[in-house]
C-alpha cells in the first residue's frame, strides 16, 4: 500500500512538472505585467499603454456606512486610433462605474466615474478593470478607504 501511494504521488508530481514544461511554464519576466500595465501590486502608467490616467488610485479616507462616495478617473487616449471602452467590471458588486459609450478619438481626454456603497465597517479595497478596443487598451484602477 505504502508504495502504491508513493508511486501515485510521483507519477502525480511527473505529470504536473510535464504539463507545466509543455504550457511555457511562468510568463517571462515582464510579459504580464506589461500586457496588463501592471507593476508589482498596483498598475502604472506604462509608456506603452495608450491610456494614460492622471491617477490609478483614490483612497476615499475615512467615510460613513450606507453613504455612498465617488471619484473620477481622468485619462488621455495617447494611441493612434480612436478607444472604445468595452468593458468596465467592478471587483464587487458594492461598486458602480459610469463610462463613456462613445469612442474617444486619439488626444482627448474622457474620464470613468467609480461609485463605492459602504455597506460594511472596516477598510476596504477594490479594483475596478477597464479594456478598450485598442491594443495594451487595459487599465486597472483602484479605490480604498475606511468604512467608520
């Protein structure tokens, strides 16, 4: 029985280390993070990313339960070509976004309106993705405070 197992659990782990072989194993350095714009835990402005934001994160402080609160995210469409966003998808469903449904020609600067409903106490973190029509079109936006 004893080496049943072991041989179940070495044929398991072979099986695992061959399929992450053949997959390409962890994106390269970079890879993701620049197709998302992202650097380490929160994103940046990328050089390569066509939607440049004024900020990617608004810490609301210290607000009070069931009292709604919103900010806005400024950004320029610096690609060649004109952005549709296609989609915006809140982390939860505490969070509404308003965005525009029109296409944002190249130099213009368009803005995403992100609305928190505090309704628990407590800190609070959340991520708000954006995707556009237009390659590295990706963004995520963050917003934080405390719920007193």
């Amino acid at each position: 029985m004893r080496k049943f197992s072991l041989l179940l659990l070495t044929l398991t782990f072979g099986l695992m280390a061959i399929s992450f072989a053949t997959s390409g194993g962890f994106a390269p350095h970079g890879a993701m993070s620049k197709a998302l714009g992202v650097s380490g835990a929160e994103l940046k402005s990328d050089d390569d990313s066509p939607m440049k934001f004024e900020k990617l994160t608004h810490d609301f402080g210290s607000i009070e339960q069931n009292q709604p609160v919103s900010c806005t995210f400024v950004f320029t469409n610096e690609s060649g070509e004109a952005m549709i966003i296609t989609k915006v998808k809140p982390g939860c469903g505490c969070t509404a976004t308003d965005y525009p449904q029109e296409a944002i020609q190249p130099g213009e600067t368009a803005s995403i309106t992100a609305t928190y409903n505090p309704k628990s106490m407590g800190k609070f973190r959340k991520s708000i993705i954006v995707n556009t029509n237009v390659p590295y079109g990706e963004a995520i936006l963050y917003i934080s405070g405390e719920v007193k």
